[in-house]
C-alpha cells in the first residue's frame, strides 16, 4: 500500500498521488514541495510520486496520459526520488509553455530519452499502471483529486498544509527544521 513506511524508523512516508498538467499539481511541486528541501525536512520524509493515467488513455487526455507514463517511466528507472524530481518539475512546467514533450525535459536533464519511449509502450508499465490503479481504488478516504497527499497512512486535508502532517507524523526525538508547535496542531487520528 502508499502508506507502508518503507524506511522504518524516524522517517516519515508521504505519498503524492498525481496526474500531470493539473493546475494544482503544478502548484504543489513549484510551491510547497521546494519547501521540504529547503527546511530539512527531507532528510525524514521518504517521499514516492505515483503518476497515474486515465486507464484507458482516451483521445481527449492523451498529452496527460503519455506525461503520467512518461513520469513513471522514470520514476522506475531512477530509484532515488531526489533524481525523480526534477523530471517531474520540468514536466509540470511544461503547462505553463502549453509544450506536452517530455522529450524537452529528458533531453534537458540528459536523460536516456529513447530508454523512456520505449519504457511508454512496454508491458512493464501496463503492469505498473494497473497495480497503481488497484493501489488507488483502494484508498480509503477515495481519491477525488490531485494532488492526493497521504502522509503515514491519513490523507492531507488540503495540500498547502502537507508539512504540518509531517511534522504531525515524525516519531522521532530530534527536532525537525521547519516543524513548530504550531505546525504539530494538525490531528491525524480522530481517537487523538
């Protein structure tokens, strides 16, 4: 499942959940993600990225399928998500230039373009895709838009509020930079 905490410990796993050239996508990774990079708070945060296309790619998303596919593509082949990143930025920004290329962007950060293509048409991302899908469906609240956050398991209400999650989530003793006591007042669990 999204929540599983994959790095044990103090880590705190957050799991964004997106389709690319939304608004609000664009809006979270140019205003919000920077932030845990720029506070520190990466360093706790196993973060993953989980592009989903609309299955089946239809005529009317078509730019937003093959970007989703592109970003998995990617996300598969580059494990630290450190390298993901800034593909998926670029990619994002490519709604503002109204330019649905991937191909800019890998060729920007001098990714193997061609190793992306042909990762689009495989089998392997068909199987990707639908263990995503059946990973989505299951979600509990369901999703009903992107960016679907979910922070340890408890979905954010509202994005723009994803770090005071974190810091809501953190377990361990050491101070986290960018975390107050403000920022703590988030309740994840209704029994808290």
């Amino acid at each position: 499942m999204f929540h599983r905490n994959f790095l044990r410990g103090k880590s705190v796993h957050v799991c964004v959940l997106q389709q690319s050239i939304e608004p609000h996508i664009f809006d979270f990774i140019r205003n919000y993600l920077p932030k845990i990079y720029e506070n520190g708070l990466i360093d706790v945060v196993d973060l993953k990225f989980v592009p989903f296309p609309y299955l089946p790619c239809r005529r009317d998303h078509l730019d937003t399928c093959i970007l989703n596919k592109a970003e998995l593509c990617v996300i598969d082949a580059l494990p630290n998500v450190n390298e993901q990143v800034p593909f998926i930025s670029c990619v994002e920004r490519l709604r503002l230039l109204a330019d649905h290329q991937w191909e800019t962007c890998s060729k920007k950060l001098n990714l193997n373009t061609e190793l992306i293509r042909d990762c689009i048409h495989s089998f392997r991302l068909l199987l990707i895709e639908k263990r995503n899908a059946a990973e989505i469906k299951a979600l509990q609240p369901p999703l009903e838009g992107v960016p679907w956050i979910v922070v340890d398991g408890q979905h954010v209400e509202g994005y723009p509020n994803f770090i005071s999650y974190i810091c809501k989530a953190y377990k361990g003793t050491d101070p986290l930079p960018g975390c107050s006591s403000s920022v703590n007042s988030v309740k994840l669990d209704a029994s808290e």
